[in-house]
C-alpha cells in the first residue's frame, strides 16, 4: 500500500537553496515539490493541497509577502515557514502578521535544527487535521455550545463561559494540552458585546521576545535594524475586540512587566516610541501549567497573576469527562464516513469500552 506522505512545497527563486532543501528532505517520508517563483507556487497550490510551504520573502514578480497573502484569503489551513536574509525584521513581522506560521534566516546556521524545526511542524499539522474535526462555527445563540459534550463537568465550564462573556474583564482559562483552551476563548469572544470586532490569537511560545513585543506593541520606523516604517501591533489592531494571549506562561518576566503596565494603563508604548498610545480591548489568557509553581520559583510576576486572573475558566482532561468520549468518537466518525462518502458506521461496544478505558493524555485532540 502507497504510505501518505505528508506534502511540502518549498518555493526559491535561488538554485543553491532548492537544492539545499531537497538534500536534507529527500531522506525522509515527505513528497516534496519545488517552485523557482511565487507565480508558479500559486499555480501548484490552486490545484493540490500542501501540508507545509516553505517560500521565500525576496523574488522576483510577486514576492513572498504577497503570495503569502493570497494563500491566507483562501487557506487558513496549510503550514507555511517564510525565508528572510538575516536582520530582515521589518519583513519577518509582516510575515508573521499576514499569518506565516514561523520563519528560517538565510544564512542557514543549523541543518538540524531546520530538520527538527519542519519534522515538528508538520507532526503538528498532522495534530491538527484531526482536531478541525471539533472546529465548528460558534453561534452568539448557543454561548459555548459549539464544544461537544454531555458531561456534567463541560455543562459547568459552558455555563462559565456564558456568564464570562457578559462581564468584560480578564479571563484566564486553564487546562492540559488539547482541552480546547482557544475554542473556548472564542466562545468568550463570540458571545461578548465586543463580537464585531477582531479577535487576536497570539501564540506566545511560538514566538521569541524579540519578535512577540513588536508584534503586540507595534514598533516605530529605525527602532531596530531592518525596521523600515512604523507599524502598528496587535494591542492597537484589536481596538473593540480581543486578544487572546496563549502559553502566557512561557513570557519573560520583563515582557511580564510591560503586559501588567498596558492592563493597568490601558495604553502601550510602540517599540521605539516616546508617546503613549491608549487602547482598548479585552484579555483572555490560557495557560497549561501550573502559575501558582511559576510564581514560587520567581518566573510569572504574581501582580500580573491577579490582574489576568479575574475571571478563571478551568477546562477538565477528557479522563475526567469520560461521559463526552462516546458522544465525540461517534462525531468523528460520523464525519469520517461523510467526509469519504461511504456507508455510516459505528464502534462496536466491546471496542468503545476499551476506548473509554484509555487515559487520553492528549486529550480531545487525541
């Protein structure tokens, strides 16, 4: 049987970088394609579906930027890692913003840390195709109930998130890996006054300092190298809406400082700025780890705690909901068999008490 083979598309106007790519992927089960430009990257993705591009920012005709953009209006799905000169700031956070999942720097410094770097992303695309299965539209009439469940301990988180969506204060929302904690921000979202505005989703372990404050607070043109005009960040970009800050847990406590002056103040200073700048929007965290250990061992402010803590959400692990396993391995395959055009079909009972059995470690996202 012919394996599926997670595809790649790296696209380079440079032969020495195609080459280099194709050297360190043709050893390893992924069906990669190449392109010399973005015209005919786009072509190659109007008529199949990628896993992850990897496509440089500089090329000749349409760039990166703007190629990158015409796949996001469309795609929101497919992973894709842009290639920037070393010290190219200004380009990276554009990338970043127009919603490139992360970034390599010419020069290339480390192969391996390259390869772990896509073997990681793709795992994690991989993760992710199973869980758009529990990605539904959420409805501003059903606070919450986008989120399958049956269980009596969901009931109460739903309940939470109705009441919390009505009260504009910070909510933190705690639980494992794979509970739901950003389905559960944009329930909040969804059914607040502030719906019509944008909501933000910021992964904060996903990006280093040096990139997450610029693209929080926007930077001004010369404050670093490679920042060629003045940009605006999320905290102005959300103006009415949210920002949902995941993994807060992984900021330094510097950037810990700075986030507690804009929830007191409500007012950031951009990156190389003189002059406060007011905004308004509203703060979801979510973390999985424990703040409280944080705080003891001196790496999560606690005066930062109190202020993102005013309202908690704690999602429960899937093994201590196991009243909800049932009801979403039958919508799984309910929509496995729909999805394939084939007749509908159920698990058995002797194999659905295994399942229920099983500890679930990763969650729904298992």
């Amino acid at each position: 049987m012919e394996k599926n083979l997670s595809k790649i598309l790296v696209v380079d106007d440079e032969e020495y970088t195609r080459a280099f790519f194709e050297e360190i992927l043709s050893r390893q089960d992924y069906n990669v394609s190449f392109s010399q430009n973005a015209e005919d990257a786009l072509e190659k993705w109007g008529k199949e579906t990628f896993d992850l591009i990897i496509m440089d920012i500089r090329m000749p005709g349409i760039d990166g930027i703007e190629a990158l953009q015409q796949i996001r209006s469309r795609d929101t799905e497919t992973l894709i890692i842009m290639i920037s000169a070393f010290g190219d700031m200004d380009t990276v956070i554009d990338a970043m913003r127009c919603g490139a999942n992360d970034f390599f720097i010419k020069p290339f410094s480390s192969i391996d840390k390259i390869k772990l770097d896509i073997n990681n992303w793709i795992d994690r695309r991989k993760l992710m195709k199973e869980n758009e299965r529990l990605k539904y539209k959420i409805s501003s009439e059903l606070a919450g109930r986008s989120m399958l469940y049956v269980s009596k301990e969901m009931e109460y988180v739903t309940d939470l998130i109705s009441r919390a969506a009505h009260i504009d204060l910070p909510v933190l929302i705690l639980g494992e890996s794979g509970t739901g904690k950003e389905l559960v921000a944009r329930s909040v979202h969804a059914n607040s006054p502030r719906k019509d505005s944008l909501f933000f989703s910021v992964n904060c372990g996903a990006l280093t300092e040096t990139l997450l404050e610029p693209a929080l607070f926007g930077y001004e043109k010369g404050a670093f190298t490679g920042a060629a005009s003045t940009r605006i960040g999320y905290f102005e970009a959300a103006e009415g809406g949210t920002i949902f800050l995941d993994e807060i847990a992984e900021t330094s406590t510097a950037f810990q400082v700075k986030l507690l002056r804009v929830l007191q103040e409500n007012e950031i200073m951009r990156v190389g700025g003189t002059k406060p700048i007011k905004v308004d929007f509203r703060l979801i965290s979510a973390t999985n780890t424990d703040l409280g250990a944080l705080i003891k061992a001196g790496k999560f402010r606690k005066d930062l705690f109190y202020r993102i803590n005013v309202i908690k959400i704690e999602i429960p692990p899937l093994r201590d909901r196991k009243d909800d396993i049932p009801l979403l391995l039958e919508q799984f395959m309910k929509e496995v068999c729909e999805r394939n055009n084939i007749r509908k079909k159920h698990f058995k009972p002797d194999v659905m008490t295994h399942l229920m059995r099983l500890p679930w470690e990763g969650n729904v996202r298992e």
